[in-house]
C-alpha cells in the first residue's frame, strides 16, 4: 500500500470508475425522480442497510452466498414504495437491449433498487398510473459519463432536517492507481451542516473547495447538533459506492459497510430507527489488487470519504425552486 494520498477525478463522479454510466430523470410537477448506475457489463454489488426503515427491490440476491453474483444496473428513487417500480422500467430497458442474467435462452436484467420517502414535499401525488416505471426507463435511456447533482434524479424532490437535500457525487483516484466514486441521494432526517450555519460536517474531507471550502465553525459542542425536524418516517439516504478494483461479493459489503462511516460523518443524526440508510458498492473488476489486504483496508477508508463528499455536495448544489418547503442550501448562503 502506498498510502492514504488521494485526489479528486477528472470529473469529480462516480463516473470516473472506468465503465460506469448515470442516468436521472424527474417530474417537476411530481417533485420526485430516479437516477440508474449502469455498467458497461454486469458488475458484483453488495448492500449494507443500516437505517431503521428501509424501502428496497432484490436486495436478497447480493448476499455472498446468493447464485447471482453480478448485476446488470443500481436503482435510486424517490416515491417510497411507489419507486420501486423504477427498477421494473430499466429491466424492461435492459431486456430490450438483450442484458440481463441468461437461463437458457432467455435473458433476465438484474437490478437491485432503493426508494427514498418524498410524498410530502408539496408535489403533485395524485397520479392515476404509477410513473415511476416510466422514470426509470427514462433515467436508463439517459444514462452517460457526465450527470447533474443537486436537484436531480433521485434528488430532485428530497429535503433533510434543514435544507433541501439533492443528489451528490464525488471520486478520487489512489496512489495505486484505483479509482472509488460515490453516488447518494440524500433525503435525511439528521442535517449536514453544522447548526444552523454554513458549514458542512463533512469539510474535514473536502477536496478542492468542492463544496465550498468553509471548513468547520472554530468551536461547537453537541447543542449544535440537530433535533429531528422532519416527519418522522419520512427520511432516507441512498448511496452506491463504485470502484474498478476487482473485489468479491464479500470484499464489496465489506466495502458498503466501511462507507457507511462516511454518511455517519456527514449526516448528524444519521442511520436513525426513521431513516432507510444504505449503502450499495460496485466493483467493475478492472484493476487486480497487489496488497489484497492492505488495499482493500485503503478502499473503506476512500469509500467513507467520498460519500462524506459526495453528501456535502449534494444539498450544496441544490437548486430552490418556487413552491419548496425547505430553503436550499445555495439560496441561503450563495456559492
């Protein structure tokens, strides 16, 4: 292992792992949205939740010990149990490209997904048809290298304890040349500033001002940290973590479990019995690991810090727009 030295992508997302796609779309009349993480090829993924109320589709089947061991495309979604069926419109986007796992001749598209609760946030639920099928095909159709953040996707009708919440994205690059990204869409119940101020929690791990460079307050104490101020039950953070070294099922939970850490340290409170917090990782297998034991301690401790990053990015990034319940990070404080 060459140390714990590492750098931002060339895009600073999740993207930067070599093969990997991203698709959003979003209602803004609905206020809700789906992002897909698509590989070139199918990829191992394995899953971590570790919140209280968690909302999911083919979770089951990243277990180590599971037949299928790879998948075809990760889902997040708003719409809480109503998104689920985004996953259902990729699969049906995946089987018309001949993807999926084969069984003989047929071909089934494996496609694990995660719903966040967003049915209060003062958009139009009334719906006659389920529309989130058709979001998901769509965030699949739409699926490329460079992606929005912020009011996006996923993001695009989540809120949090205090600010509106958004979808983030952020990667680095290690000294042995591995690349981790992380994806998250954040609908907390916890904060992700510090009181009522700018400041991010995450800021110790910031890289290059990308949310700000506003660092911590000099001093805080733990009055500072948030009351719950959400609906109770309405709340989650969705997050994939991607990398393209070559991980088993079992390292890749490994890996989910680590980043979780990195939501611990940018969401306060977070992983609450009210919040639906996860974690999926991704390995794209590119890259053989030389220190397997030594590089797979380095790839927690990157994971954990990109999704911190990738959190602070999200509220920073979001967007107010007429009719929000909660004010935007941006139009509060500016960028």
């Amino acid at each position: 292992m060459k140390g714990l030295r590492m750098r931002a992508g060339a895009r600073n997302l999740i993207t930067d792992v070599p093969g990997l796609l991203v698709g959003n779309a979003q209602d803004a009349g609905l206020r809700s949205g789906a992002t897909v993480l698509l590989g070139a090829a199918p990829f191992t993924a394995a899953v971590q939740v570790m919140g209280g109320a968690p909302g999911t589709r083919e979770t089951d089947l990243l277990a180590p010990d599971r037949l299928v061991q790879q998948v075809d495309a990760l889902v997040l979604s708003g719409g809480s149990a109503f998104g689920l069926d985004a996953a259902s419109g990729v699969a049906d986007g995946l089987a018309a490209l001949g993807r999926g796992f084969a069984v003989g001749p047929v071909r089934v598209p494996i496609v694990p997904g995660a719903i966040l609760f967003d049915l209060l946030n003062g958009g139009d639920k009334a719906w006659r048809d389920n529309p989130y099928k058709a979001l998901g095909r769509a965030a699949l159709q739409a699926a490329a290298v460079e992606f929005a953040l912020g009011s996006a996707g996923a993001g695009y009708g989540a809120l949090t304890g205090l600010w509106k919440g958004g979808l983030g994205s952020a990667s680095a690059v290690l000294a042995n040349g591995v690349t981790v990204g992380a994806l998250v869409a954040v609908n907390a119940l916890g904060s992700v500033t510090v009181g009522d101020g700018p400041q991010f929690w995450a800021a110790p791990w910031e890289l290059g001002g990308e949310f700000g460079g506003l660092g911590l307050p000099f001093q805080f104490t733990p009055d500072d940290e948030p009351q719950p101020r959400k609906r109770m039950g309405a709340a989650t953070t969705l997050a994939i973590v991607a990398t393209d070294a070559a991980l088993t099922q079992a390292q890749a939970l490994r890996l989910a479990t680590a980043a979780h850490d990195g939501m611990a340290r940018a969401i306060v409170p977070s992983h609450t019995p009210m919040d639906g917090d996860l974690v999926f990782a991704a390995s794209t297998g590119a890259r053989v690991l030389a220190e397997p034991l030594a590089d797979t301690f380095l790839l927690g401790h990157a994971a954990a810090c990109c999704l911190a990053r990738a959190i602070a990015r999200a509220v920073y990034l979001a967007e107010p727009m007429p009719g929000d319940l909660q004010p935007a990070w941006a139009g509060q404080f500016g960028r």
